[in-house]
C-alpha cells in the first residue's frame, strides 16, 4: 500500500498533540476533583454554594468526557472497545476518499464553475499584461527554447526522417505538377524572365569554345570517313569550329536572334503541352516518378531533416538569434494588444473557457479516481497516524471546549431548576 510519509516536521506536530491532549486531560481531572470535592463539602453542609459548583463539575465531566469520545472515534476506537462507528478514519477511509471525489467532481470540475471561474478571473487582460513586460517575454521565449531543444533532442533522427520522407513523397505522388510547371513557365517565358538564362548559356558556350577549340575541331575531324584525306579535315574541323563559334557570338550578342526566337517559341509550346497536352503530362509524371523512387532523391529528403533541426537548435540556443528575437517581439506585441484589445481579449478568454470545459467534462472521472484511488491505497493506521498530527492540536480544543461549556451549561439547569423549584 500507499502511505504518507512521515515527516520530521509531522512528529513535531504529534508532539504538541500530545501536549494538548495532556491539558485536556488534566482538565478533565481538575473538575473530577472539583466535583468530589463540592460533593463532600454539600454533604458536610458547607453551604448551597457547594451544589452549584458540584452541578457545574458534574456537567463539566460529562461534556469532557463526550468530547473525548467524539474526538478519539475519529481515529482509533476508544479504550480499544468494538464499539459500532468508531476508528472513523481508518476503517471509511475508502468510503471518505470516494466522497472527497464526488465532491470534488461535482463542485469543482462542472463546467458551469469552471467557465464563472475563469470569466472572473480576466485572464485575457492578465496575460497581456503579463506578456507586455520583456522580462516575462524574455523568461517565456527561454522557456520554450528549452522545451523546443528537448524535444528535438528526444526525437529519433531515423523515425522523423522516415516520416517526413514518406509525407513528401506521398504529396508529390499525389499532385500532378505538369499544368502547375506549364503556368510557371507561361509566365516566366511571357515576362522575358528566361532571357537571363539565354544570355548566360550563350555566354558559358562561347567562353567554353573559345577555350576548348582544339577539342571542338579535333572531335569534328575524328567522325570524318577515312578515306577522306587529313587536311581536307582539318579545314572542315576549323570551318564547323569558326561556324559554331560565330553562331553562339551572334546568339550572345543579339538579343533579336532567330535562334532565340526559336527557343521562345519552344518554350511556348512546352508550357501549352505542359498544361494540354495529355501525352506530355504522362510523361513529366511518370519521370517525376522515376525522380523520386532514386535513392538519392531519396537520401535528399530524408536528410533535409537533419539540416532544419539543427538550425532549429542552433537557433533556439542562441540567445541573439533572429528565431528567438523574433518570437520575443511577437510575444511582446501580443502581449500589449491583449492589454488593450477588448474584442482579442474575450477570444482567448473564450478559448480558454471552452478548453477548462471539455477537459473537466472529458475527464472528470479520471480526475475524481485518481483521488479516490489514491485514498484508497493509502494504509489506514498511517493516514490516520498523518491525519491526527495535522488536526489533532485543534481536535484537543473541543474536548477543553466540552468541558467548560459542559460546566456552565450543568450551572445553568441547576440555577434554574432551583430557581424554578424555589
């Protein structure tokens, strides 16, 4: 089982206890002696004085000794007899924590309580202003710095790869990007934005053939037949060389070329295929296919993985970080429209309501279990033992209670049955 654990500071509280039950008992004893002694003293014939002090000693008695009976039951059954309804605690504990839980659930964890609690409370407005302070912003984006690193350290770099390898292939299994390629190539065709590329193959090729002439004319005179004879290959060589060499200037050099006219027009009619033609959109998606089932295409998503979460961490634990500056500003902004904006505020106070509401609605019953569950698997002679040193001290005051208010209650009948019986 279960138990409390006993604390240092819980024998210092049997100890006073203790110290309260001695008083309690030797008041007890005090108006026992009390009480022979008037006894005696009304039998010697002392006085009438002596019954009103004999009556109220008497009372005095019986309250104390009821309290000490009320109060002892409570815990342990008195003088160890089995008398029915005693050693409350131990023996209903089970029986008392189910009652705490069904109290609980029905006073605490109602929706209707929760939602009159937390609209009092104007969390909206208290948040804000909690937020608005940078040193709030700055403990709060710390905070989830901390729990962001954690939870990217936890995470299993083979898992979460497969994951987000899996989602992407799936996506793009999914969506047919041949129309979307033809519009973006539409668009960048009629802007002229390829035109920068043109210019900047036309200038590679040229630049590659001025430095690489020798192997342009050697490869041309290397497919000439052999019976052609060598100078009459070498002049072809150098006339391809010179033609092509001129052919990509002139391309490079003028923007009005046919050859890039041409390649307009290419370019055009790819992009309407891309969009209409159904022979070419098969193809495109059956070479996306192809792209995507390659290992390395593969190794590339699957690593992109490891890219972002280090930049996440090394983000997240760099103080002057634009991740962490930023989430500070925002949480700063958000925290002064909360303070001001009424309408912004009722929103989350509303968020907040609802999400108290479904979880106490949801769950109250695991809630209200683990208290009963936990009562329950509590020793009985232990929780009673704990239970007794917190509230024993003041249990003590009953009974010192019972036996003064017993003793003016007993004055008082004996004043007023002599009173009345002249």
């Amino acid at each position: 089982m279960v138990s409390f654990s006993y604390t240092a500071a819980d024998e210092e509280k049997s100890r006073g206890v203790r110290r309260m039950k001695s008083l309690a008992t030797a008041l007890l004893l005090a108006v026992a002696v009390i009480y022979a002694l008037a006894t005696w003293a009304e039998n010697a014939g002392w006085g009438p004085w002596t019954g009103y002090v004999a009556a109220a000693a008497e009372a005095g008695m019986v309250g104390a000794l009821a309290d000490w009976f009320a109060v002892t039951a409570l815990f342990r059954r008195p003088l160890g007899l089995p008398i029915p309804h005693t050693a409350i605690i131990p023996t209903k504990k089970d029986q008392l924590g189910a009652s705490l839980g069904q109290f609980v659930g029905e006073n605490f964890l109602s929706a209707d309580v929760v939602r009159g609690r937390l609209a009092a409370l104007g969390i909206g407005k208290r948040l804000g202003t909690w937020l608005a302070d940078p040193a709030h912003a700055d403990r709060v984006t710390a905070e989830a710095s901390t729990a962001l690193r954690g939870a990217l350290t936890v995470l299993r770099d083979s898992d979460v790869q497969a994951v987000v390898g899996e989602a992407i292939t799936r996506r793009a299994e999914a969506v047919e990007i041949a129309p979307g390629l033809g519009k973006t190539l539409e668009k960048i065709v009629s802007d002229g934005a390829h035109h920068r590329a043109v210019d900047l193959v036309c200038t590679r090729a040229h630049d590659w053939l001025v430095t690489h002439g020798d192997s342009v004319m050697d490869a041309v005179q290397g497919g000439a037949p052999g019976w052609t004879p060598r100078f009459v290959d070498k002049r072809i060589g150098e006339r391809v060389y010179k033609e092509l060499l001129r052919f990509v200037t002139e391309m490079r050099d003028m923007p009005g070329h046919p050859a890039r006219g041409a390649i307009d027009r290419f370019l055009t009619d790819f992009a309407e295929d891309l969009q209409a033609d159904t022979d070419t959109r098969a193809r495109v998606e059956r070479l996306k296919s192809d792209l995507l089932a390659r290992p390395e295409v593969q190794d590339i998503i699957a690593s992109a993985w490891s890219s972002v979460r280090n930049l996440i961490i090394a983000a997240a634990e760099d103080d002057r970080s634009q991740l962490r500056l930023r989430a500070r500003a925002s949480l700063i902004s958000l925290g002064n429209r909360l303070s001001t904006d009424t309408r912004l505020q009722k929103k989350v106070e509303g968020w907040a309501e609802d999400a108290a509401a479904y979880v106490v609605t949801t769950y109250r019953h695991e809630i209200t279990s683990l208290i009963t569950d936990t009562v329950a698997g509590w020793d009985a002679t232990q929780t009673s033992k704990k239970i007794e040193a917190n509230i024993g001290r003041d249990l003590q005051f009953i009974r010192i209670n019972g036996t003064v208010v017993g003793a003016l209650a007993g004055l008082l009948i004996y004043t007023v049955s002599h009173a009345a019986g002249g």
